[in-house]
C-alpha cells in the first residue's frame, strides 16, 4: 500500500495551493471577442441575402425622380443643391468599371488582363471585402487603377435609412486602413443608368452627395452578374457609335469566368474602334478621385480591417467547430448504442449467488467524511443485503467534523467496525480501510450511497471470474424531485452507464465508480493500492489495475442509489473535481498509448476516446451554442431549427433506449431537451476551466459536497434500497 505520510503531504499540497486566478475573465475576453466578430460577419454577409434582395425590388420601383430628366449618356451626376448636373465621357473614350470585389479569385485574374493590354479601370469595392482582401486594394493602385464606393455591404441605399452613413463611413475606413486613401466616387448597389431613376434612389443619392461623393451610374451595362455567354457580354459592351461610355461589369460575387474571358475581347474591339481607356476621373478631367487617408482614419481603418478578417476567420473556425462537434456528437451516440446492444445481447446477471457454492468473506470499506446525513443508511444497507457469505464492513471515520462516527458507533451492528483517523483525504482513508479488513473480496463505496440488497452478491460473483481484478457496478441518481435531479438521472443512465457498457466490450473500461465497485485484494496489491497523485481516485486506481493486466467489467444489475448534487453550485464544485482529477489521470496514465498489452489496449481506446468525447468535445460545444445564436439572427431560423430538431430527436432516441436498457421509466426523457439549455452549457464550463487550470499548472483543492440526506427520512432503510421508485419521487 501507498505510505501514508506520503498521501498526506500529497493530500496537503491539493488543500494549500490556490485556485486559479483571472482565467474566466479570460473566457469572458475571448467570447466578448468572437461575439464582436460574428456580429460583424453577420453584418457584413448575413444580410446580403433575402432581406437585401427585398429591399432591392422595393426601392427599384415608384415614380421617376428630378433625374430621370438627365440623358442617359450622361452617367456622371452631382446631387448637390436643387438643380443636379451630369457629366458624359467624351467620344471614343471608354471607362472600363468593375463592382463588387475585390475579389481573391477572380480580381487577380482581371488585373493580370489589364496589365497585360495596359488598360486602366475603375474598381468599386465593396467595403467589407476591402477589409477582407487589403492586398488586392493595394495591387489594384500600384496598377494605377481607381478605387470607388459600392457600400460595406452591397446595401440597396434606396432602402437604407439610417445605415446608409454607416455603410459609407464603414467603407471608407476600410479603403483607409488597407491601402490608406479615401474615395469621392460612389456606385450605389442595383443602380441602372439615369434615366432609370426613381424618387427613392434620387433621395439617397442626395444623401450622399452631403458626403461629398460624386454618383457614377453607368452608360453601358453587359449584365455580366447573370452570366449570358461571353459573346453577348462583348456584345452588350460595345457603346453606339463613337459615343463615350463608362462599362459596367464584375469582378466578385459570384463565377466571373465569363467576364474574364470576355475582358480581351471588349479591349481589343474597342481599341480598334479608335477607342482609348481611361479611369472615370481621368476620362471627365476630374481631380483623382483617391485621396490620402489621415493618420487618425488610417489608425480607425486598421482596426476594422483587423477586426473583419477576425471575424472572417472566426465563421471559419466557427464552421469548422460546428462540423466537428457535431461529428463527434452522433459518432459517439451511435457508438454507445451499438455497443450498448451489444452489451445487452452478452450479459448474463447472476443470481444473488450461485446455489451449491459456498459464498467468500466480502469486505466493506466506506470512506466517510463529514457524512452524517447518509451514513445510517449506507451502513444498513449493507447490512440488508442478501450476500449469503460473511460481510464485514468498515467505516473509516476521515477525521469529520460532524456526528458520523457517533452515528455509526449508535447503530451498533455486529459486523459494523468504525475505525477513526485524523483527515487524510479519501485516499488515505480507502487504503486504511483495505489494511484492516480481513477478507480478500473488497467492495470500496462512498458514504452517501445505499445498495440494493442484491448488489454485493451480483459484484462478487463477477469477481469470482477469471483475472477479474475488479467490477464496476450501475450507480443511479436517488434524488431526482427536481429538474436538476433529473438531468443528472439522465446523464447517469443515458452518459456513464452506456459509456461502462461500452468500455465493457472492448476490456478497457477507465472507472470504477467510488459509489460501488468491486475489487481484489491481490489487484490493489499489485498497484500499490489507491493514490493521492490525482482527485479522480477512482478513474486513476481502474486505469492502474486495467494497465497491470487485470480485466475490469460492468456488472449492470448491481445496482447503488447515490444522492447526487442538489445545487448548481454543489453540483459545479463535483463535476469540477471529477473533471480535473480524470485529466489528471490520463496524463498520469498517457504512456499507455504507445504501450502494449493490456496497457496498450486501455491507452489507445479508453484514453483516445476521453480525449475526444470528455476533453475536446466540451471544449468545442461552446461551437455549437454560438452557431446556433448566429444562424437564427443572421442566417435562416427554419434551417437552424431543423437542425436543433434533428440532434434533439436523435437524443431522445439515444436516451429512450438507454432507459430501456436501464430499466428505468422513459417518462423521464421530457426534460431531456431542457438538459440543452442550462445544463450542457455548465458542463462544458467545468470542462474548460478543468483544462485551463491544468494548463496554468494549478492544483485544484479538495472539496466536500453538502448532503441533504435524501435516505435520513426513511424508516426502514433497507426497504429503502429494495425501493428505488419510492426515492426516486
């Protein structure tokens, strides 16, 4: 056994060292972040669908406005002040424009064509791509082509209202913190030529004229964005007669590779139609339409750019996650079900024991610390069973604080020892109880749980197999009164119990439960028995036995009620503990991947699987919520909610059959999608503030759970255990 002086130090050390400090408002920065991010790339793309096509056709339509009077060959227009005046390109010269990019694929493309016949254009960009692609505004430059407005998100300004100063302030950021330079060309999205106009757009563009923006419509538009042909949209591109023309085709949203194609085309048919190509300010003998950006627009600029592709980047990640998580969720519930019936189909439960065979001695050892409320009723129920053989049972007295070795010294039962020891910590106390106790069959159980009277004869049966080193058997929640009760019902029979079942199959199962399990002595002998390295005990002396070449298994009909947390806080303060001490035990533990043997077997599938479904899932669940939130604003609520059905309604299936398996009541499974809402959300929490304070190289402290003693108010406590639906209520 473990020297004890040595598990005190270690029980110590847990106590003293404090617990992590500013982590959650870490995780409170990080989430503050990703949700500035998602709700500028829902801006910036989620509403450039339906909503933005709807405000299209409504503002294309209605009464013509004062400048429809304007000629359509002339499609330069200043709306300042009550009369409005337009500018024409002069003859046989052609404005070459691009909207809507820039774009990585198909911009590229277009300037390399320009480049190559030395042809300047006219770009204008939408701002949330500027802020995605800087580079290509930059090339674009360098080329000596012009940049204009197209809004930051392609928004029908006709519609606008109130965001129209934002879409063009927000664009002009961004031409300013990618390239450093502002714009006075504007192409508001939808536009057709001037005499197209209607009351609505002519209020817009007054708008922003206010801004100092000249309104550049077009004279020639190849309607490019609905892909024709390359043939019509040369066709399309060429002006009447010797007219001037400002062009209008695309270099993003959507396949362009028709108007790259077209490009070398227009060019060289204008050309030798005696046409010259020119930038718009160029052509109309107007100042250049890039300005330079001051320091302080350049500095506001950088940080939307920054901002943006952080947002950019976070969909990304936030895409990835959800596919990931989402993977990983059904791969797990089809994993457990299937082996689950597989379980089903194998097991065997014995008897209360075999007729003709005589029964070994079985040991109790009940660790108790502070455990008043409960005591009396585990004692007795042990006591109760029907286990033909001899039971001793010890209760090891941990140094409480309250009446529980006064009660357990009242009961007086024959076979009941109470043994008293300063606090040491469960460890401590659990290999104390083990050097005491006379028999080699050793049933280890926490001081809150009460047995069915079956339980002991069911686990020592299994024992009795053979190089069975120990046998974990089916613990269930007793209070379950309460939503909270009945969640962690739910997770018990639906979470670790199909998990035991599995683990069972392929002879790897990673814990024996400290509410009942099974062991031999020579097992915990050959371990060194139980370890105060970790604060998952339990998780770390399974992995150790199963690592020593002993099988560990599932004895699903060896039934314990334990009284689960009744609180969040109490119920955070176990599953932390839990969760930190089980990461704890596989790094103890990790070389047992690359090993061989049996302790190969437990590394690559019990701890591989941990990884994935207890560490790295809950870490990306936070995906899930988010995405969820994300695509009801921005995206399609009907399509979010499918899909919420959809993994809701394969929950419910997973948890109905585990019920059945289980024995329980599936009227329990209506809470299960209330389980999503608050009870999800607080486990993955506990999970990554269990990895960060394993990260931050943090000790976590020992904590004691408050008991309400859900058994003090039996009478008869071994009918107690023999009527589990009773507790249950």
């Amino acid at each position: 056994m473990r020297n004890e002086p040595v598990a005190r130090a270690a029980q110590r050390r847990h106590r003293k060292t404090p617990p992590p400090r500013g982590h959650w408002a870490f995780v409170g920065l990080v989430l503050l972040v990703c949700a500035t991010g998602l709700f500028v790339e829902g801006y910036t793309h989620g509403v450039l669908g339906e909503t933005i096509q709807a405000a299209s056709q409504a503002g294309s339509s209605g009464p013509p406005g004062p400048a429809s009077l304007l000629n359509d060959n002339r499609p330069v227009i200043s709306a300042t002040g009550r009369r409005p005046s337009s500018y024409s390109m002069p003859p046989r010269t052609a404005a070459l424009t691009f909207d809507d990019g820039p774009d990585p694929t198909w911009t590229p493309k277009i300037l390399a064509i320009l480049a190559r016949y030395h042809v300047p254009a006219t770009f204008f960009t939408v701002g949330a791509h500027v802020a995605s692609y800087p580079a290509l505004v930059r090339a674009e430059l360098r080329a000596g082509d012009e940049i204009g407005s197209h809004t930051y998100t392609h928004l029908n300004l006709a519609a606008a209202g109130w965001r129209e100063p934002v879409e063009l302030t927000l664009t002009q950021n961004a031409l300013a913190g990618a390239a450093g330079i502002r714009t006075n060309l504007l192409r508001p999205p939808y536009c057709g030529g001037p005499d197209a106009l209607t009351a609505a757009d002519w209020r817009a563009y007054q708008r922003a004229a206010r801004f100092g923006y000249l309104i550049v419509l077009d004279s020639v538009d190849t309607r490019d964005w609905a892909r024709p042909g390359v043939a019509r949209i040369v066709a399309a591109a060429m002006p009447h007669g010797t007219r001037g023309a400002i062009i209008m085709m695309h270099d993003s949203g959507g396949d362009r590779s028709q108007t790259v194609r077209a490009l070398p085309q227009i060019i060289t048919r204008l050309r030798a139609r005696g046409y010259r190509f020119v930038t718009v300010t160029a052509g109309l003998h107007l100042p250049a339409a890039d300005l330079p950006a001051t320091t302080s627009q350049r500095i506001i600029g950088l940080a939307l750019v920054i901002t943006q592709q952080a947002a950019d980047h976070a969909v990304q990640v936030l895409a990835a996650g959800l596919l990931i998580a989402s993977c990983l969720m059904v791969i797990r519930l089809l994993m457990v079900m299937c082996f689950a019936g597989q379980h089903r189909r194998r097991r065997r439960s014995p008897p209360d024991w075999p007729s003709g065979q005589p029964a070994p001695g079985v040991s109790v050892i009940v660790p108790a610390y502070n455990e008043a409320a409960g005591i009396a009723a585990t004692v007795l129920s042990m006591v109760a069973s029907s286990y033909p053989g001899d039971i001793e049972i010890v209760v090891v007295d941990d140094g409480s604080t309250d009446d529980t070795a006064a009660i357990v010294r009242n009961l007086r039962l024959p076979g009941v020892r109470l043994i008293s020891q300063p606090n040491a910590g469960k460890p401590a106390a659990l290999n104390r109880g083990i050097a005491e106790a006379r028999h080699d069959n050793l049933i280890l159980v926490d001081g809150d749980t009460v047995f069915d009277p079956a339980a002991v004869s069911r686990l020592t049966s299994r024992l009795a197999g053979q190089a069975v080193g120990a046998v974990s058997g089916n613990t269930k929640v007793a209070n379950r009164r309460g939503m909270l009760g009945r969640w962690q019902h739910l997770e018990y029979v639906m979470g670790f119990n199909l998990d035991r079942a599995m683990f069972d199959i392929l002879g790897a199962i990673p814990t024996v439960p400290g509410a009942i399990g099974a062991f031999r002595r020579a097992a915990l002998a050959a371990v060194g028995g139980l370890s105060a390295d970790t604060l998952a005990e339990d998780t770390d002396l399974t992995l150790a036995v199963c690592r020593s070449g002993w099988r560990v298994v599932y004895e699903q009909s060896a039934i314990a009620w334990t009284e689960a947390p009744s609180t969040l806080r109490q119920l955070w303060r176990q599953r932390y503990r839990w969760c930190y001490g089980t990461l704890q035990a596989m790094w103890k533990h990790r070389h047992s991947v690359v090993e061989r043997g049996a302790s190969g077997r437990v590394g690559r599938r019990c701890l591989t699987y941990l990884v994935f479904f207890q560490v790295l899932l809950p870490l990306i669940a936070p995906v899930v919520d988010l995405a969820t939130i994300y695509g009801l604003v921005f995206l399609s609520p009907l399509t979010i909610s499918m899909f919420w059905l959809a993994f809701n309604s394969l929950q419910m299936i997973a948890c109905g059959y585990a019920l059945s398996l289980d024995g329980e009541r599936i009227r329990a499974i209506w809470s299960l999608p209330l389980q999503q809402v608050v009870y999800r959300q607080l486990m993955y929490l506990v999970t990554i503030q269990s990895v960060m304070t394993a990260l931050l190289g943090t000790r976590h402290r020992w904590q004691a759970v408050s008991r309400t003693g859900v058994f003090a108010g039996e009478p008869d406590l071994a009918a107690a255990a023999t009527a589990p639906a009773d507790l249950a209520r």
